[in-house]
C-alpha cells in the first residue's frame, strides 16, 4: 500500500571554495560565504539556477559537483520510491497472475 507520504523536493547548493575559481559574470547571482577568513560562494541547484551555471566555463571540479547536487534524487525520496515499485508490482501481479 502507498502511503501519502510527500517526496522532498528540498534544493541543495554547493560551496566554492576560494572566490577566485568562479567566472566574474557569474559573482553577481551567487550568495556570498566565508570560511575560516576564505572567501567563497554558495551556488544554489534548483533547476533554473542550475542550467545557467553550467552554461560557464567552469574547472572539473566543480561541473561536476554541481551536475551531482543538481541531478540526485534525495535519500529521502527512497522509502517513497520503493513503496511504489512495490505497488506496482502488487498490481501487475493481480493483472497477471502466474
């Protein structure tokens, strides 16, 4: 049975560490933090912040920390999930029987 359980649609963000690796265009949209007296920024991976970060020339490093935090599904979506697949299965079974 399937609960009513919500699924977390919850944003994440990623912090770079020092300021100096972000493209100045970029600055403008990000959130200031600070680390032990190093400057830095907090960039935000909702979908539409997401897509036009990754349209700067970014380093590796931080593509690919982006594209993780932007694109995963949170671990507390997972009981939810399986509750589904589950029913899903319940139900072909009925449709089906063997």
């Amino acid at each position: 049975m399937i609960t009513s359980e919500p699924l977390n649609t919850s944003e994440y963000s990623v912090d770079i560490y020092p300021s100096s690796r972000i493209d100045e265009e970029l600055l403008q949209d990000l959130v200031n933090i600070c680390r032990l007296g190093e400057k830095g920024f907090r960039i935000p991976t909702d979908r539409e912040t997401l897509y036009e970060v990754l349209e700067y020339p970014l380093d590796d490093e931080i593509l690919k920390n982006i594209y993780i935090s932007g694109f995963s599904t949170p671990l507390e979506n997972l009981k939810v999930m399986m509750q589904l697949v589950d029913a899903r299965r319940e139900k072909a079974q009925v449709a089906l029987p063997l």
